[in-house]
C-alpha cells in the first residue's frame, strides 16, 4: 500500500517497538523505517537501559536497523514521539523525505524544524502514544530526563 | 590541565581514533569526549564500514562510549572534523558545553547552529585534519557522500 494512506500499520509497528522496549524496562519510544513502497525497512525502540547506551534512541536504532542505504529522499521514519533535536538532526542529515510522529503533547523535539528544512511532517496526536508515553513519564521522570539531556 | 587550554592533546586522541578508522578500511573520522577537568570519557570514529552501521558517527561513537551520564553542560566534545547535523543534533539536544573542531574546510556542518544556540566552538583549523580528510574524499568519493547522505 502507498505509505501515504497507510499510517496506522506504519505507526503500529512503532507502538509494537516502544511497547517491546518497555518490557524490558526501558524507555517506551519506538521507530520504524519505511521505503517509498511501505515496505519496513528497519525498526528498532530507545535502548538507553537495555545497553547501556545513551545512543540509540528509537529513531537512530531503526535507522541503524535499516543498514547501509544509498538515498533517503523516499523513505518514511515513523516514530511514537516527537523526534528530539539528535533524531531530527539524523533526518536532516541524510534525508529522510517524510516524518510520522504518534504525539508532540509529552515532548516537542525538532519536527517544525524539519518541516521548515522541506521534511514532509505527518503528527498523529495518538492517544495510545500520549497514554504510554506520559504514564511513563509520571513512573520515572528521572529516566525520562536523563535520556533527553535535561 | 584545564580543557580550555588543551586543545591539542584533545585533538591528538581524536586524530588517533580517525587514524585507527582509516587503517580498518573505513572512514577516517575521530572524536573524544572530555570531562571537566580534561579527563577522557568516551573516544571512537566512524564506523560505518566496519560495523555496516551508518548510525556510528565519530561523535556519536565517542558519546555511546562515554556510556549514560547525567549532564553534559561542563563536557567537551573533540572531532577532527565540524560535525554534520545528525552530530551537531546530538551536541545540541544533550547540553554539550563545547566542541573543539579540527576543520571544516572539507565539510561544514551544524557548527553555526550550535554556536547560535549557546555551545562555545573552537575551530582549529588543522593542517592534519585537512590532508587527512581530504585524501580520503578525494580517493573514495562514493564512501563519503554515502556517509553524509548525499
């Protein structure tokens, strides 16, 4: 299906990552990379807590997912949470043609930002997203801060 | 030794990372991240090549291998080269105080951004730094321009 009219599979598959990642007792954002056909390329959730490593948020894990790619013009990151300034600056950086983003109600990273810069932003205001993400806040915002550097 | 007056020892450790990159085949790009008092937190380089991972950054390996920290604002993040704006996102959402530059002759990056929104930049302009990256664009332009997604 044209990823333009397919949102809802795309966004699930970030909600099945963030949920993944709470399991595990991580922090609950999740992201998938998709190509111009919907077909996923990568996806990954935060894995702060899991590794150890402050690096991999959800967008740069499903981004390293996706493996070495020549051109990102056509792809679409599909992510539960406003991309914050290091995840927009991936976007920017190399490319990436589209943004989906579940909520921008608990945070509000770089999306108008990227917008300005010809990303194409699609935010969703998900309740499910705003649900996960700020019951997780309000349980452990000494994590929450930690992994957005305030 | 106070950080502030130290620049060449920082850029040495970050010169060697992107030395060590270059003799493992992949792209010579180094970084060092560094504590108040000059003492080393994390170093790395590139390492798209050799992991497959477009995700690993210089700056972004030298962050990951600082490990989790709780606060950046006193920290000083060394690369041999202006950090494009995956990296300069990377400085910017996480509060990292400085970033000492060994040129950007070859490629400038996010480094007037960052200067604008309060980090202090060095640019170094390095003799070294220059005849390195640019023998690797010149020899191994396709590598490169994957790297910065162009």
């Amino acid at each position: 299906m044209d990823p333009e009219n397919d949102t809802a599979r795309m966004l699930a598959v970030a909600v099945e990552e963030a949920l993944t990642g709470l399991a595990e007792g991580g922090i609950p954002i999740g992201a998938a990379l998709f190509g111009p056909d919907g077909e996923l390329l990568g996806r990954g959730h935060n894995r702060r807590v899991q590794d150890g490593d402050p690096s991999m948020h959800a967008e740069t894990a499903a981004f390293r997912d996706a493996g070495r790619l020549r051109g990102y013009r056509r792809t679409v990151m599909v992510t539960t949470l406003s991309p914050c300034w290091y995840c927009s600056g991936l976007v920017r950086q190399f490319g990436i043609g589209r943004v989906v983003i579940g909520e921008a109600r608990t945070f509000s990273g770089g999306h108008d930002w990227l917008a300005e810069h010809g990303v194409r932003i699609t935010l969703l205001d998900d309740p499910e997203c705003v649900r996960m993400m700020s019951g997780f806040i309000a349980a452990q915002p000494e994590l929450w801060f930690e992994d957005i550097g305030e």
